[in-house]
C-alpha cells in the first residue's frame, strides 16, 4: 500500500467520514432498525522505613499518571482492524509474492504512522470485552453496549488483527515467521529467510509494536488493552502448527502456551475467525457447522473462551439465519463485520458492530 494512501486514510479516518474499507460486505437487512502493584528491589541495607517511603512516593506518583479524570464517552464506538504487517517489503514486492500482501497489508512504516496518527487525535484502545455485558431480564440473558467511562477528551478505539497464523504456503511472501518472546517476556519475530538467514526482531509486527507504543504512550490504553486477534486454525496460530494434521502438534501446543499467556497477561485478546476461513453465507449449514465445531475444539481450548466472532471476508449472517443460531449456543455474542463506516446495533441476544479496514485496498 502507497504511504500517501494510507496517509490519506488516516486523515480520513480524523474526520470521522471514512472511506469504504476492505470487503464487499454490506449490513445486513436486519439491521435497520490499579492499582499499580510496585515492587520495589529490596536493598538488604535498606532500612523498612525508607523502603515504604520511597514506596509511597513513587506509588503516588504512578496513580496521577494513571488515573486520569473519566467521563461517560456518548459517542461513536470506533473499531479498526489490520492483517499482519509487510515486514520485508523487499521480498513482499520483489520475491515471489509479487506484491500480493498489498490488498491486504501495511508495512511496518505506515503501521506506526497509523498508530502516532490515532494517538495525535486521542483515540485511546479499549478491550472489546469491556464495551458489552450479559445482563439477565424477566429471566433472558440479555446483552447489552456497555456504558464506557473514559478518560476526557479520548475517543474508544477497538483495534483488531486479522489471520495471524502465518499460513505455511505465504512463508516467504514478506511477513514473519512467528511470535516469540524473549526471557523478559517481551514479544519478538522470527523469521527465516530465503537466503537462510534468521530475523528476529521486535520492530516488524504488530505485536511487538504496539506494546512498545503502548509503554511509550500508556495513555493510548485504557486499562493496558491492546488488540483482539482473530483467529482461525486450519493451519495454527501465531506462526505454531497447532492444528490436528500438523506432525508435531502436540510441541507446537507447548511452544504457543506460554506466549497466549504472556499475551493475555498484557491486553491482549482472542475472537474466533471461523476455522478455516469459509464464506459464512456461501456454505450450507452442515459445513458451517462443522467449521465452527473444529474451531471450538482445536483452538478455543488453546486461547479460551471468547464471545468475539470476527466474520471471515466480514461476511455477516443475518439473525434469522440458523447459522446465527450455530455461533449464539456456542457463546457468542459480538459479531464483528467489514464496513465503511462505524455501525453498531444492539439486538437482544448479541451486538453487532462494523470494522474498517486499514489496508491496501484504496
Ligand atoms: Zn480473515
């Protein structure tokens, strides 16, 4: 995607007029209507006095920076989403790609232009989690858009990640390998090159990015909230063979547990995006059933439960469809699709909310 593209997406994106994102999707027809836990290296010579003075200093001065004045936000629930990152535009452009990350994908540059833009303009990231809640009626479980008090002055940003998986076909196409982390339990990529050479780099995705824009920035996380990563399983997630025809499954498994716990330790959150990426209208019901089956059973005992349900293609069911039914008894309450502009419609049993593509498509 061209830098200045995206830079006029972002100057789109402030006026809040937005420009028509990835996907062909439309809405559907029914949808008209902290404490901070300070420790503190304990000196053997440090007397307890001193300790907990200088303990109460810091932490007094740790709750003004984190405890700004909050408000009820009133206003538009945003909610952006990105693929994984051109992390090597050279072979993303020159190799044997030929480009085809660019409808999909930014790079690393425009990544973080996207990220100074949307803090310049006081976008803060939520948890999408925290924008809903299952409230119980005349005996109904009912959900229900969650009132959200927010710093003043910040707009609610849901940011989420789409496919990070790291299909074993695109290895090569100008993305990383997979996350990894290094002792401090800070994210890392690694990937192995055509050449055989090795990257491992905390500067060419969005993980790694984000958290430390995020450290940077604590004030563009409300609650140390990151993104949601959507995942599918046909081929694993996160760059781990995780899925059931993989040979080495069951150490794949093993290698990606410490990094899901060390993600969701850190803002970080999951929503399925169906199991192998199916048209959600196109299939019968018996194949979305099996999809969605495959997918509570290979990856949701990986990441945990979720409520999130990140369309493929942002390809929406309508309510009256019986595959609707499907992802409702299966505990899902968010449906998340592709749209232009932010919409959100709160049906009795679950929300429904648009996404807009930050991408190569425009
Ligand atoms: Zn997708």
């Amino acid at each position: 995607m061209k830098l200045r593209m995206i830079g006029f997406f972002i100057i789109i994106m402030i006026g809040l007029s937005l420009l028509p994102a990835c996907g062909s999707n439309s809405i559907p027809t029914d949808a008209n209507t902290s404490s901070i836990a300070l420790t503190k290296s304990t000196d053997k010579n440090t007397s307890q006095s001193e300790v907990s003075q200088d303990s109460t200093a810091q932490t007094n001065t740790q709750v003004e920076k984190v405890q700004p004045k909050l408000v009820e936000y009133n206003g538009t629930l945003y909610h952006i989403f990105y693929h994984c990152l051109i992390a090597f535009p050279d072979v993303a452009y020159n190799g044997r790609a030929k480009g085809a990350l660019d409808t999909d994908c930014v790079t690393v540059t425009e990544f973080k232009r996207c990220l100074d833009e949307l803090y310049k303009n006081n976008y803060v990231l939520v948890d999408i989690n925290s924008t809903f809640e299952t409230v119980n009626e005349n005996g109904k479980s009912i959900v229900k858009e969650k009132k959200l008090m927010l710093p003043e002055g910040k707009k609610p940003l849901i940011m989420s990640i789409d496919d990070m998986v790291y299909d074993p076909k695109k290895l090569d196409w100008g993305m990383v390998d997979k996350i990894i982390m290094d002792e401090k339990g800070n994210f890392e990529t690694y990937t192995k090159l055509d050449s055989g050479e090795v990257v491992i780099s905390d500067d060419n995705e969005v993980i790694p990015i984000l958290d430390k824009f995020v450290k940077l920035h604590p004030d563009f996380s409300f609650d140390g909230a990151k993104a949601t990563l959507a995942l599918t399983g046909w081929v694993g997630i996160l760059g781990y063979r995780t899925n059931l025809t993989s040979p080495n499954r069951q150490s794949e498994i093993e290698a990606v547990k410490p990094i899901i716990a060390r993600l969701k330790a850190t803002g970080w959150t999951f929503a399925c995006h169906g199991f192998g990426h199916r048209h959600s209208r196109k299939i019968t019901y018996g194949l979305f059933a099996e999809d969605t089956k495959k997918w509570m059973s290979d990856v949701e005992p990986l990441v945990g439960p979720t409520s999130i349900y990140v369309y493929p293609y942002g390809e929406a069911l309508y309510t009256t469809d019986p595959k609707y039914t499907i992802l409702l008894n299966d505990g899902f309450k968010v449906f998340c699709s592709v749209y232009d502009k932010p919409y959100l419609k709160n049906f009795p049993t679950s929300i429904y909310m648009t996404r807009q593509g930050i991408d190569g498509f425009h």
